[in-house]
C-alpha cells in the first residue's frame, strides 16, 4: 500500500500592515509597476504586475541565524539546506503548561539528537490580536541548554519569541544559536502536526549579511 502523504502549513501570511512584534515596524506592500501601467509596456491584452515590499527581516514566521546574535557567525544565507529542509521532526506538546516558562523538564527525556524540535504552546491563536504580544510561554535557560547538549538540529515555537522578551540576556538565542542551532518563531497550527512521523522544512531565501529571515515553514507528514 503506498503510503499517504500530506503537507500541512505552518507558516503566518506575511501582510501590509500587520504587526508581528509589538513596536517593530510592519511591513509595507505594494505596486511597483501596476497591472494598469504595465499595458503602456506590453502587447495588446498584456499586462504585469511587479511588486514592492519593504519588511524587516523578523516578520511574520522566521528563522534566526547564528549571526543574529553573534558577530561574524554564519547568517542565514550560509545555511545549507540539509540545515533547514526534510529534517525528521518532533511536537513537544506544552499547551497544559502551568506558567510561562517551560523547563527543560518538559523535553523528558526524548531522543531529538538531528531532529526538529517544535514546541506547540497554542499562542498562535492569537496571532494579530493585544494578546500575542505580551505575557507569551518561551524556553529557560536550562530548556535550551538541555536541547543543545541532546544535538537538535532545529527549534521551533508557535509563540511571540523563544526567550521571555523581559530577560535582556536571551538565554534561549544566546544559547542554541551559540551552538550553531537554527530558531524558528512564530509558527503556526502546530495542532495539525503528529507528534512523529513527518519531515519539516523551513527555508529563507539565501540572503548574505542578515542573521534572520521569513520562511515558508511546512511539514511532510506520512502515514
């Protein structure tokens, strides 16, 4: 019997005007050469669209590169791809949690040496709502230094940031991407996903000189 195979996006649209980080400036989306100026430079009945988006790079779903935190350290366009795409993954369930901070306690003892972690805590229900930006779950210190020593290749996280964004010190970026461990924040319906038994994939464009980037992450999930 061949197998059943399905892709099931965890990517936010990336829109003008949308905030995805409180304070941080939305993106701004439009026309550069418009379908209607566009017929002075084409054929008869032929027409173009060419558009324009000015953005910061942490919009909508992400990944960080080392050098985000680290001077001098690969950036996302050093990346290869067997980094970030069909890489077997995991969902840590944390959406029971008791506080903000989950521990590296909730990791238990899983085997996730060369695997994605994702870690779904609900928080992208709201997404674009006052909530989203305040009071969101995130990794310890010791979470992220458990994740490190055990050799993920990847976490991910369905919340506003993988650190609490009120330690100045980023524990959990200092620590993963300090390992050469790529971050994904603000992913989404995480709920969709198996706990096993899919691939993941979270690919930036191949931009030199930026330590993060928008990504169309997806899942592969096999049954």
């Amino acid at each position: 019997m061949t197998p059943h195979r399905r892709l099931v996006d965890l990517s936010h649209t990336i829109e003008h005007g949308m905030v995805t980080y409180p304070g941080l400036p939305a993106p701004v989306i439009s026309d550069w050469l418009s379908r209607d100026a566009s017929r002075t430079r084409y054929g008869p009945g032929t027409t173009f669209q060419m558009g324009k988006i000015e953005m910061l790079a942490n919009t909508g779903t992400y990944i960080d590169a080392p050098f985000h935190r680290y001077d001098g350290e690969p950036d996302v366009g050093d990346y290869p791809l067997e980094a970030v795409a069909d890489l077997e993954g995991v969902v840590i369930r944390a959406t029971a949690r008791s506080g903000r901070g989950l521990g590296a306690a909730v990791f238990g003892n899983l085997d996730v040496r060369g695997k994605a972690v994702l870690v779904h805590t609900g928080w992208d229900a709201h997404w674009r709502t006052a909530r989203y930006g305040s009071g969101h779950p995130f990794l310890t210190r010791d979470a992220a230094e458990q994740l490190a020593s055990a050799g993920v290749a990847l976490v991910g996280i369905d919340s506003l940031n993988i650190d609490d964004d009120t330690d100045g010190a980023r524990p959990a970026h200092t620590t993963l991407l300090g390992a050469g461990i790529p971050i994904v924040e603000h992913l989404c319906s995480l709920s969709e996903l198996p706990d096993t038994g899919f691939r993941f994939f979270a690919v930036p464009a191949k931009v030199k000189g930026i330590g993060s980037f928008p990504v169309r992450a997806f899942a592969l999930v096999t049954s």
